[in-house]
C-alpha cells in the first residue's frame, strides 16, 4: 500500500471517528457531565490521531508538516 493510499484511509477512519463523538455531543446539553467526557475523549481521540499521522509519515520517511506563519505579513 502506498503513503497515499494509507492516508486516505486513516483521514476516513479519523472523520468517522470524530464524527460519531461529535453526533453523541449533539444530543447533550451542553453543559452536562455526559458532555464533559465526551469532549475529554474527543481530546483524547485528537491527540492519538496526531501521534498517528506522525508514525504514518515517519513509516514513508515523510518531513514533518511544515508550520506556515502569516503573522508578519501586513494586512
């Protein structure tokens, strides 16, 4: 499988799995405890999903994402 085709596929896996937290969260008061944990795990799922693009691109020896930085272009 190539670089591309694995991450096409993680991009799905990560969408659906954002997706279905995000469908639970809609159906809570927003304030609720049920919501706080849902937004924890969501955080959580976040941050494993990062760790894995990471492996992803160190797996095909790609560079790290690069950081664009506009703050010092003038409005």
């Amino acid at each position: 499988m190539t670089y591309e085709e694995e991450l096409s596929l993680f991009i799905k896996r990560t969408e659906r799995e954002r997706n279905s937290i995000s469908d639970k969260m809609e159906k809570l008061r927003p304030c609720s405890d049920e919501a706080g944990r849902l937004n924890h795990e969501l955080r959580l799922l976040n941050r494993r999903h990062i760790k894995e693009l990471f492996e992803l691109n160190a797996k095909y020896h790609m560079p790290p994402p690069e950081v664009v930085d506009n703050s010092k272009k003038p409005f």
